[in-house]
C-alpha cells in the first residue's frame, strides 16, 4: 500500500469546493434575472428582518443614543403624511406617542396610519384620556366612552392590516386619542 503526503487530503478537499462553486455560478447564470432578483429580494428581506430587530433595540435605551429613537423615527416620517402632519409627537421614556387631533380620522387617515405603524415592527398601544383637554378647560367623558373610542381606533387598525393587536389604555387625563409606539416601560 502507497503512502500519500498529507497535503494531498487539503488540496482534493479545496478542488472539491471550488468545483461546487464553478457549478453554482454556472447554475446561477442560466437562471432568468427574474427569478434570480426575485430570489435575492427574497433573502434580504429575511436579513432585513434580523437587522430591523437590531435598530429597534436603542428605544430601549433611549440615553444611550442622545435621545428617543421612536420620536425622531416618528417625526421623520410623520411630515411626510400629509393626513398626519398636524399630530403631535412627544417622547416618554422609550416609547413616542402621537397625539391624534380631535377630528374623527378617515379611511384615508386610518391607512396612513396603519402603514406608519407596520413598518416600525414596535409593540402599540392605544391610549384614551376620560379627561380631556378642552379650549374652555377640562371636560370629563365617561371611561367606557373612552375605551371605546380607544379600542374602535384599535379595530380599524387591525382591519386594516397592521398584523398585530395593539394594547389599549384608558388613562385619567391626557389627550382624546393617543398613539404609543415603542418599548412599554411598566
């Protein structure tokens, strides 16, 4: 029986490796760029997933990065809609909330809504004040009125796809609908 160097096993195993290789490139080149652009598209996305995860992570530490990450996401994307620019944003520890006016919403602005929402990937909740705020001063509206109007704007939005159940909350004071976007920090 013939002895064979050592170095023999190392350099069949990198010829065995780079004939796969050839053999993929050639596969992926006969392949319709159609295919091959949806195939890839498709694999970013998983990794995208992972990544969003990753950039989410600073709103939980929101001194870490000078600030609060969910109001500045929300104020960069809330200008460019136009149903939701009058809104006003405000942070809270590690959560932003987005104060909705006190005009019923549309459609139109429960749509815009929805699509802001889904592409943070955040935990929501619904908050509603049984006090609220009025130009002649406070004006006190029932907790089952508020809860419903709370979990009516939660509804919509579920019916509109935005893949997640939002919590709901009715507080004693604040604003008429509000939305909060981020880590719930109790």
């Amino acid at each position: 029986m013939m002895l064979r160097p050592a170095w023999m096993l190392t350099f069949a195993d990198m010829l065995s490796i780079l004939l796969c290789f050839l053999v993929l490139a050639y596969a992926l080149e006969a392949v319709p760029a159609a295919q091959r652009e949806n195939a890839l598209s498709s694999i970013r996305q998983v990794f995208r997933a992972g990544e969003a995860a990753r950039v989410a992570s600073p709103a939980q530490s929101p001194v870490a990065r000078g600030g609060n990450y969910w109001a500045t996401w929300l104020k960069a994307r809330v200008g460019q809609l136009p149903a939701l620019e009058k809104s006003v944003i405000a942070a809270h520890g590690a959560t932003a909330s987005l104060t909705l006016e006190a005009r019923p919403l549309t459609d139109a602005d429960v749509a815009a809504l929805t699509d802001l929402l889904r592409r943070s990937g955040a935990p929501i909740a619904i908050r509603a004040g049984a006090s609220v705020q009025a130009a002649g001063g406070q004006t006190a509206v029932s907790w089952a009125e508020a809860a419903g109007r709370a979990q009516r704007l939660a509804d919509r939005l579920a019916a509109a796809g935005l893949g997640q159940t939002p919590r709901v909350v009715v507080a004693g004071d604040g604003p008429a609908l509000m939305v909060e976007i981020g880590k719930d920090e109790q």
